[in-house]
C-alpha cells in the first residue's frame, strides 16, 4: 500500500515565488509520517515548493487543511478524486469545519489523528473506510520522522520546528486553538523532546507550543534538559512567564533567546471582547516586559487590530507602545473571523461578515477584511494595517531596535536572526498584501 501526503500552499501573485518567511519545515507532515504503520510506502509533496504529481500511483492522499489553505486543499482533493484517488482530509480546518470538508473527500479526520491513522488504513484496506474519524485532543507521538522531506529541507528557512504541548487554559474569543482544545493543555514526554532535538539538523529551534508555561512542572523540567544542548531557541509563551523568576531565569538559561507573546491590544475594553482581560489583571504589564528584557530574552510582539474600539488611535498608541520597549519584531495583524470561534458566531448574528466562507471566496485575497469594523471601514483597516507595519519596519527603525538587540544578547544566532528576519519583513509587507488565497499555484 502506498500513500501521498500533500500540504496545501496559500497562494502567490502571478510571476513571483512563494513568500520566503512562509517557508518553515511542515512538521505536521513528518508526525503523520511517524503515526503511519510500517510496511505503508509514502510520499510527501509540498505544494510551496514543488507541483504536484497527480498521477501517483498512491492509494490514499492525505491533505493537511488550515482555513487559509482550504481553497487550495479542496481543490487539490478534487483533481485526485478524479484519478480515482481516495482522499483524506485532516487538520485545524476540518475539525471546525467537517461537514463542509467532506464534501471534496471520502473521509474526514476530526481532532488529533493519533491512532486514528493506523485504523484509517486497516478499514481501507478491508473495504471499511469510514466517512468520519473522531480523535481526542492528544501528542502521542514519539520523535517526529522527517526523512520523509529530508530531500527538501535546504528549500525551509534553517530553524527546526519541534513540538513541545497543544491547547491553552485561556479561552480567548477570536482563537481557533482554544475551540479545538476545549481551553486545556497536554505535552509531551520531556525525553522524546530532547531526543528529537537531538536528532535535528539545525540547533536553532522553534518549540511548537501554545502556551509552553501552561504547566509550569513540565516547563522546569524541560528547560532543564535543554540546557544541556548547549542550543538555542524561541518559542510561545504569555507574559505571566516574567512573574516567575525561577522559571524565567531557568528558560535564560536554557538557551532561549526570543519569545512570541500575542499582546493582541493594549485597549482594556478590546480585551475584554476577546474575552482576554486575564492579561490585565497581571498588572504592570511594562515592567513585566522589561523583566523578561533584562534577562536577555527579546520578544516578538503580536496584536491584532479590528475589534470594536479599535480606530487609527489604536494604532498609534500600539506603535508607541512598541518603540518604547523596542521590540525584536512586531505583527500588526487584522483580525481574522476563524470558523465556529464564539467571534464568527457574534459577527454573524450581528451581521457583520462581509462573507460567511471567506476562506472559499472567488478573488479573496490576502489582508482581505472579512468583516464589517465598528469604528472604520474595512478598506480603512486594511490600509492601517499596512501603514503601521510600514512605520515599523522602515530601515531607521530596524537599525535603532538593531543595536538595542545587540545590548540586549551577544548570541550571534538572535543577532543574525534579527536582521535576517526585519529586513525579510520590510520587503514583504506590500508582497504580502493582495496574495490571492488558493491561485497561482499550478
């Protein structure tokens, strides 16, 4: 038996490669490769970097769907299904959305795959093939083989991407990851993280993870461990980590150099729509951050910008905010309406979405808003997200934050890192705007 995985691309403007920083290894590709019974033949086609051969010779063709691939994946299915190909669709997208998945498949699989994959194949096999499988939010894995794109990685920007823990105990609104775990949180056994670190090519790293503090034993433990790598790395944390001396100084220690914190707004009612005003009860929130400065970690800084209170105000304020503490790198992003997040189900009563399918739309492009703004008109938003992101990665502002940085850290892998990645982001905000989602890809 052989099988084809394929992992959907966003999209790319006519004539232009695809974006370089949506480059990272497919690590969900390579832990369904772990999950798949011996003796199945496989085969991995990135539709970022390469085209697709259509007419495999695979029995089964598992595609990995997020709702910004959707278009591409159904599409995708829909050419192998005309080979005669039986067709699989898993990933964040289904589970919110299976019954609309299964109209371009033969089965979906909801949740975590787990050892829903072995018994996917066994009932194929028999003649049983299922319409649905059901998973529980589980990690279950043991070390995530890559030997499956190994003939690709020098196409992957040179960070190895290693998953640590899913879900979160926050609840936040607008956050498909709090849907899809139900606000809880489970990890891995901290020895198949190590070895798995320890088996990857690059020693700059990426540890998956929604909110790596969310069990602070387990984030002790493992820090601890990877202090013995002698490596670096970055991950997702929330700001709570600067209250935590211990932990920060351990997480220092370690090797971590940078950290994603999702801010989201500095408005408090914002944060209260989002249901995410936990944050404020943290209380000095500037000196949290400069905490988690001074013990040389830098932090890339995400908000996000379209709820109610949000106008151009907000934006300067964010800004302000973000040359004060001089962030090693900065999201201005719009919100996004994910589907059956309790934030599409309130636009949707109030009857707010521009489209209820965005993700399926004809001419939907990237940056598109979604969304009717209660303070500014869509286009206004769309147009304030690119002004800022602007503002912030013009070259006087990287050269200032560049020398900061180097105060900050003498680890040359987060120095070089910095630079790399402000000067890929100054050239990418206008590419990145008006990318239409699913085409130019064949």
């Amino acid at each position: 038996m052989k099988v084809t995985f394929i992992l959907p691309a966003i999209g790319r403007k006519k004539g232009e490669k695809y974006l370089k920083s949506w480059l990272m290894e497919p690590l969900t590709i390579a832990v369904m490769n772990t999950l798949l019974p011996e003796g199945v033949e496989r085969e991995f086609y990135d539709d970022r970097i390469e085209s697709i051969n259509y007419d495999t010779d695979s029995d089964i063709v598992f595609i990995t769907v997020e709702t910004y691939t959707a278009k591409r994946a159904y599409y995708i299915a829909g050419r192998f299904r005309e080979k005669g190909k039986t067709v699989v669709l898993g990933g964040y997208h289904v589970t919110l959305m299976p019954q609309e998945a299964q109209e371009h498949c033969d089965a979906v699989m909801i949740n975590n795959c787990g050892d829903n994959m072995k018994a996917l194949i066994k009932d194929y096999e028999t003649g049983n093939l299922k319409e649905r499988y059901v998973g529980k939010p589980c990690i279950d894995y043991k070390i995530a083989d890559r030997s499956i794109y190994r003939d690709k990685q020098k196409k992957y920007l040179p960070v190895s991407l290693v998953e640590t823990g899913r879900g979160c105990y926050h609840n936040c609104e607008f956050c498909s990851i709090a849907k899809y775990y139900d606000s809880k949180y489970i990890h891995r056994e901290v020895e198949d993280i190590i070895a798995e670190m320890r088996s990857c090519k690059h020693k700059l790293f990426f540890l998956v993870d929604d909110s790596i503090f969310s069990d602070k034993a387990f984030a002790k433990e493992l820090f601890k461990e990877i202090k013995k790598l002698k490596v670096t790395w970055t991950t997702q944390i929330t700001l709570d980590i600067a209250r935590d001396d211990e932990t920060l100084k351990l997480m220092r220690d370690s090797g971590c150099s940078m950290v994603l914190i999702g801010f989201e707004s500095i408005n408090g009612d914002n944060l209260k729509q989002m249901n995410k005003e936990w944050t404020q009860r943290l209380g000095e929130r500037d000196e949290l951050i400069e905490k988690i400065h001074a013990a040389g970690i830098s932090i890339y800084a995400s908000f996000v910008f379209g709820f109610d209170e949000d106008a151009e105000e907000s934006f300067v304020r964010t800004l302000e905010f973000t040359r004060k503490h001089q962030f090693f790198v900065v999201a201005f992003n719009h919100l996004l309406t994910f589907p059956n997040t309790p934030t599409y189900k309130v636009f949707a009563k109030e009857h707010r979405l521009i489209c209820d399918k965005w993700w399926l739309q004809e001419g939907y492009t990237f940056g598109t808003i979604s969304f009717v703004p209660k303070r500014v008109s869509a286009d206004e938003l769309r147009a304030l997200c690119r002004k800022y992101r602007k503002q912030f990665f013009k070259f006087s502002s990287i050269v200032s934050r560049g020398i900061t940085c180097l105060k900050r850290t003498r680890n040359p892998f987060i120095n070089f890192a910095y630079w790399f990645i402000n000067i890929l982001f100054h050239f990418e905000v206008d590419k990145r705007l008006g990318i239409p989602v699913g085409e130019n890809l064949e």
